[in-house]
C-alpha cells in the first residue's frame, strides 16, 4: 500500500514557489522517492540550499476536482519536495 500524504496549505512569503496552488491541502499516495536535490525555494534568492528529498505523488482527478472531474479515476503525479508533504495515518 502507497503511503498518503496531504500537501501542505501553506503560502510562505516568497515568489519562488514550487508547488502548485491548486495541490495545496489535497490528499495523494507517494508513487516513488526521486532521490535528495538542492532545495529551489532557497536556490532562487541564492540562499544555501539544504538538500531535501523529492517524491513523485499521484492525485485522483476526484481528489483534485471533486464532482466536477469529467474523469475521476484518471490521475495526475507532481513532484514534491519532502517539506510540503504531511504524512497521514489510516483514519484520515
């Protein structure tokens, strides 16, 4: 079983975000570990960048769209860097 996390609903102060908006607060299952990378959100204002690593996470169109998804079982993956995941516990 994939692990499920939820995206953090977070807007930190900053124009170099990479995490999309229209992700922030939904719930996907971690596909696979993409290995450690430099952190971008601190690489674009030329900050040390601490390593972190990156996941590939899939999204059900329903999770993303609710009743309006035109296809609910079809999924998008994003790649996510570990802090703006959270991880979630079976009674979620």
């Amino acid at each position: 079983m994939a692990e499920r996390v939820r995206v953090r609903a977070w807007a930190p102060p900053g124009l170099h975000v990479r995490t999309p908006w229209y992700l922030r607060g939904r719930v996907g299952e971690i596909e696979r570990e993409l290995g450690l990378f430099a952190n971008p959100e601190q690489l674009a204002y030329g900050l040390p960048a601490r390593k972190l690593r990156l996941y590939r996470v899939r999204f059900t169109m329903a999770e993303l769209w609710g009743p309006r998804a035109e296809r609910p079982d079809d999924v998008l993956e994003a790649e996510i860097f570990e802090h703006w995941l959270e991880p979630l516990d079976d009674a979620s």
